[in-house]
C-alpha cells in the first residue's frame, strides 16, 4: 500500500481536479513552492502514481451513445482463465476504454456510433466465448446511454473520492457536473485527426515531439492543438491509479427509476455523495450507472447504505439496484482509461 506526504496529496488532488493547473497555479493556491511543486508532479507520474490522459469526446467523432456492461462468470472456471479470455477479448474490441474482471464479475465502459455498432459488438461477444471458451462467458447486461437522452460525467471525476481519502483540511473540489452532449460529426482535417490520435496515445508529448510523429512544423501542431482543446475534441485529466494505494472495493450500481417522479426532481434531491463520489455517471430519465472506488470494506457498507436510502425511501427505484462488486486485491484491470482503440477505430484512413 503506498503512502503519501501531505505535498504529495496536496499535488495529487490539484491536478485530479484540474490537470492543466500549472506548477506555479498550484503552489499559489495551497501556499507550497513552485519547485516544490514541479518536483512533485515529476514524482508522481514517473511512480505511476498518477497518470495523464486526453479524454475524447466520443459525441463529437460522431457518437451516439456510451454503454455499460456487467455480468456475472461461472464461480467454477479458473480466475486465470477467465481473465485471460478476456484480455483476449478486449484486445479484439476497441469499442471498450476501461474494463475489470474479479471476484466473479466482469464490467465494461464502451462507445458506440449507433445501436447496430452495439448489437454487433453482443454478437461478437458471443461468438468469441463459443466453443472451448463458452464456460468463461459472463451473462452481460448492458445499458445503453444515448447521448442525446443522458446526462453524464464523460470526463473523468476523481478528485471528491481523493479529497475524502486524503481527509486534507483545504476546500474540497468542485465536481465534474454531469452534462448533456449533443452528437455532431467531426470537422477535422487529417492532419488535425492523426494529431488527436497522437495526443490520445501519448497524452505528455510535446509540440516538438508531436511534430516529428505526424510530419508537420511544431506551430502547425500548436494550432492544431490549441483548435482540439479549445473545441473541446479532448479533455485533459488526471487518473490516480487508486488499486496501487490501497483501495480495496471499485462498485459499479446499475439502477432503474420508475417514473413517478420526474428525472430533474430526483437528481436535485439525491444525496451529493452518489454522483459527487462516482468517477463516471451515466444518467437518464428511468436508469443510470455509476462507478465508485471506495478504500475499505467497511466504508462501502457505510457509504452505499447511506447513499441508496434515500432512493429507497422516496420509492424511486423501480427494482432493486444491481451492485457489481470487485475486491481490487482480486481484480485484474482488462483496460484502463486506454481511449486509444476507440479514437483510432472512429478515424481509421485519418
């Protein structure tokens, strides 16, 4: 279990709030140095502490929906076996960017351009677990977030849990509010679609560095760049790589709503902790996911006690809520925030 020194956590929750903080905007904020602070950083990403990365917005390369999967495996197969099937497997699907098998469970966070891109992935999971590998076959179920239709956190949203664990004595941070997103196509030219491709696959690149990849003058990419950015085609995040701290229980809920009570009602008066403590949320009118990291065992009693009674109490829920749970000890993460598969898919002949 790794332990942290308080500039450590301090750094930590900085750039998990906002990862385009400078060495300089840190260390006025929470009153450190700045050389203090840049070695740091240096520190963290070098351990893999942390890790950087350019989110996608999938919306915006034309995308119409996200989607999660769950599903339960057959206690009597191997943990190896089934975990190797499924590395195989999402090694042979790009539409998956952050995956987990453990503990007889398995749960995938995905994109797709449309329903027919989300049933021929189904179909291929099938075909692929026939045969000799059927037995290690999860019994996935998946719901499906249109864009158009949800609210959600596409963008990852660390910084409250790392707040909580760290028990710092400063502000805790503004959550990423869930947001609806329109579904546009992608007005890019090819260079500025290598170049998003490159900035997703090596998300601290330089100017310079990026320049030698793509062919192009380091102030074309700087455009280039700027353009992605400013447009919003990729968000900058910070993702602390929490099973490496300790942290014991990652929980995905898949809840369904009946409607009685209308969707901006129920989220102005569900309890902050469920989506303020979720790094992703997805979130419709009659259904939503979400995806917590939680340190101990205990605390996951506590808080999902405390976070699902008021979904009890107001009788919202129009079954009972189905809790993946994996005990990160026992987990082996399949894919980790790697946007890369999908990005290269969407623009393939960029």
């Amino acid at each position: 279990m790794w332990r942290f020194l308080p500039s450590e956590m301090t750094v930590i929750l900085a750039m998990t709030e906002d990862a385009d903080r400078t060495d300089a905007q840190i260390a006025e904020e929470y009153g450190m140095n700045k050389g203090t602070v840049a070695s740091v950083r240096r520190r963290l990403l070098d351990s893999g502490a942390v890790f950087i990365a350019n989110v996608p917005s999938f919306n915006k390369l034309g995308c119409e929906l996200m989607a999660v999967h769950t599903g339960a495996t057959d206690p009597a197969v191997p943990a190896d076996v089934k975990t190797n099937n499924y590395l195989e497997f999402c090694e042979g699907s790009p539409s998956i960017f952050n995956a987990m098998i453990g503990g007889g469970n398995v749960s995938f966070l995905s994109v797709f351009k449309d329903a027919t891109d989300l049933e021929t992935f189904l179909q291929d999971h099938g075909r692929f677990f026939s045969g000799q590998r059927r037995a290690s076959r999860a019994k996935l179920e998946t719901a499906m977030f249109p864009y158009r239709l949800t609210r959600g956190t596409y963008a990852t949203n660390f910084a409250p849990t790392v707040h909580d664990f760290f028990k710092l004595d400063v502000p805790p941070p503004k959550p990423r509010p869930a947001v609806s997103e329109g579904v546009t196509s992608p007005d890019l030219s090819r260079n500025e679609a290598r170049t998003l491709i490159e900035l997703v696959a090596a998300p601290t690149s330089s100017d310079r560095q990026l320049a030698s990849k793509v062919g192009l003058s380091r102030q074309a990419v700087t455009r280039i760049r700027r353009k992605l950015f400013e447009e919003r085609y990729l968000t900058r995040v910070c993702v602390p790589r929490l099973y490496k701290w300790g942290f014991e229980i990652y929980a995905v809920t898949h809840s369904r709503f009946n409607m009685d009570l209308r969707w901006d009602i129920r989220i102005k008066g569900q309890p902050k902790d469920v989506t303020a403590l979720s790094f992703m949320t997805l979130s419709k009118a009659d259904e939503a996911v979400t995806n917590h990291m939680i340190a101990t065992y205990p605390e996951y009693a506590e808080k999902m006690e405390a976070m699902l009674g008021w979904f009890h109490k107001m009788k919202v829920f129009d079954e009972n809520p189905k809790i993946n749970v994996f005990s990160l000890e026992r987990s082996t993460e399949l894919r980790s925030f790697d946007f890369l598969p999908a990005v290269k898919n969407l623009l393939s002949g960029a």
